[in-house]
C-alpha cells in the first residue's frame, strides 16, 4: 500500500513516432503514441493503467524503462532518496540503474531464451552486474525458484520444459533477481490459462508485500485490475482520461470512456442486472487524433465545447480522496459503476 514516498513521478511524458515517406524519408508526421500523460507512483503500492489495444500502455512502460526515447517530458525516480530523471540519462548513465527497474512480459512463451538453462535465465542479471557467481550464483538462483514456488532443481532444465504458469515464474523471478524498486507488469497473466491467473496473480501479491515492490500493472482485464490495484489510471488513444482509488473509480466513475469500458466487461452471472454493451465506434487515428476531447467521437454525451476544448485533468474529489478526470461535465453527469450493471 502506499507509503507516503514517491518512487516515481511522470510528467508531461510525450512519445511521437515519426512518419517517413519517400527516397529521402521526409517526415510527413507523427504517431502520437503518449501525448502528454503525468502521474506519481508511491512506494508500495499497485498502480493500473488500462484502456484498450493502441492506447499506449505499453509505451508508457518502455519509455519509462528507457527501452525507447521519450520525445518529451520527465520521468523521475527516487534512487536512494534523490529524484533522477531517468528521460536525461546518457546510455552508461542509466546502466547503474537499471537494477531500480525490472519488467515482467507478457508472454513468458517468447520471452525465454530456448537455448539457455533456468539457471543461465535467472542468474545472468546477477553475473551481469557483477553481485555473484559460481556456488553463490546457484544459490541466490535456488533462493529465486523458491521464492516463486519452483523447486530449485528446476535450474537444470530448459524453458521448454515448462508449462505456461512455470515459466511465467522463472521470468517473475529472472525480473527479482537484483531486488528491484520498481517492477512494470505488462499484462502478466493475458498469455495464460484461466485456470492458472489467478495462482500468477496472488504470487505476485504475495511478493510484493516480501520484497516490498512496487507494481505499474498494465492490463485491459478490469477483472483483474480490480483485485490487484490501489489506483487505476485509464488511458485513451496517448491520453490519462480518468486516474483514482480503484474502488473509487469502479463505484463512482466519471469519465464516459470509463463507464463504457465498465459497460464492456462480460458478467459471469446470467441472471446479474445490466448486459454487455460494446463501446460503439472505432477508435481514432493516433496519426491525426480528433480535436477537443479524443473520446468526443464515441461519446454519448459529447457537446459541442468537447469538439473543440481539450478538458482539463482536474481532481473533482477530495484532498484525502483525489480523483482527476479530463472531462468537462465530470461533476454533472451520472454514470453507471459496477454495483449499477
């Protein structure tokens, strides 16, 4: 849970992919992937970001482990009590810190090197970074299996040895080997079985309390995202369209976008109130995005001020309970939470 420390904060955080054309690749424009998203991540706690495929969760994650170049913005990370701005950072600069941030992939299929043992997997963060080798190497090794419910023999075998569930463990455990702060979940679990989710997720729970970790969970399963989050931030078309406690956000929504993804989950209860109800429309271009509000298209109670104006992201709760919303009638509307569908 949140501590009152922030781990992280992003600011203004823009990444435009530029679009090339002809003998000279002239840039003719730009793929607005992230257009100017800012939120604070806390010590401890389990911040979701979801919206649907495109909207640029993913490369939010990747700019904020400097897998790609952020066009803009800051993004700076407390390390030993001073906030660095990872954005800035030359290649070697950000080597030593690269052990402050760990990712979990989303597919533990592809994210496995088929060539290497468990114990060339897990341990090579360790030999990389010069903190172990031989006897000591295996050990901490052993120590990562089990942590994550693997019996250390294990680190003898090939990845393909495996089940989808046991090598979603070796990735969680190759992403703890050099204790990080921060570990980004890019959909975790959507590779997986049904039947095993739910065993990945109370995992990864349970090692955030024992290493004390902090989570940016990326996922489009709201089902999940309410079990496993303190706040969910919900992103549209490079956009944070609402951010809030998550059961604040679940109960009281106040963006329309928000209510239409609540609207598109699937009951599992026949007889519950409410039916599915897709978001109607495509979703934009993020090459020549609409003015005004970006959900302004598809919104059932767009006016003509949200053709036009870009709303603010404002808090509309309470000091003790933000809840920011970019939406210019958030306090008029009355949306349907999930106690309503």
């Amino acid at each position: 849970m949140k501590t009152g420390h922030k781990l992280l904060e992003v600011r203004n955080l823009k990444k435009y992919f530029p679009i090339e054309k002809g003998l000279f690749k002239k840039v003719v424009g730009y793929v607005k992937a992230v257009d100017g998203i800012s939120f604070d991540l806390f010590e401890g706690e389990t911040l979701a970001l979801v919206g649907e495929s495109g909207c640029g969760k993913t490369t939010t994650a990747r700019c904020i482990l400097r897998a790609i170049d952020p066009t803009e913005g800051e993004i700076l990370l407390n390390v030993d009590g001073k906030m660095v701005d990872v954005a800035k950072l030359s290649k070697k600069e950000l080597k030593p810190l690269r052990r402050y941030m760990q990712l979990i992939f989303q597919n533990p299929y592809t994210s496995l090197n088929p060539r290497l043992k468990v114990k060339e997997i897990v341990g090579e963060p360790l030999l990389v970074n010069r903190i172990a080798k031989g006897k000591e190497l295996e050990e901490k090794v052993a120590e990562l299996l089990e942590a994550v419910g693997l019996r250390p023999e294990y680190m003898v075998r090939y990845p393909h040895a495996f089940s989808g569930g046991q090598r979603q463990r070796i990735v969680i455990a190759r992403a703890l080997a050099l204790r990080p702060k921060l570990v980004i979940c890019d959909e975790p679990v959507a590779a997986l079985d049904v039947s095993i989710r739910a065993q990945i997720l109370n995992l990864l729970m349970e090692l955030q309390e024992k290493f004390k970790l902090t989570y940016l969970f990326i996922s489009h399963d709201l089902s999940v995202v309410q079990h496993v989050s303190d706040r969910v931030a919900v992103m549209y078309l490079g956009r944070i369209v609402e951010l809030a406690h998550t059961e604040e956000l679940f109960n009281s929504p106040k963006h329309p976008y928000t209510e239409s993804l609540l609207l598109s989950v699937p009951k599992p209860d026949p007889d519950a109130a409410g039916e599915l109800k897709p978001i109607e429309g495509e979703v934009p271009s993020p090459i020549n995005p609409p003015p005004g509000c970006h959900f302004h298209p598809r919104c059932p109670y767009a006016e003509e001020v949200c053709r036009t104006v870009v709303p603010e992201f404002r808090n509309v709760g309470s000091e003790e309970v933000p809840h920011y919303v970019a939406c210019h009638f958030a306090e008029k509307l009355s949306l349907r939470s999930v106690r309503q569908l």
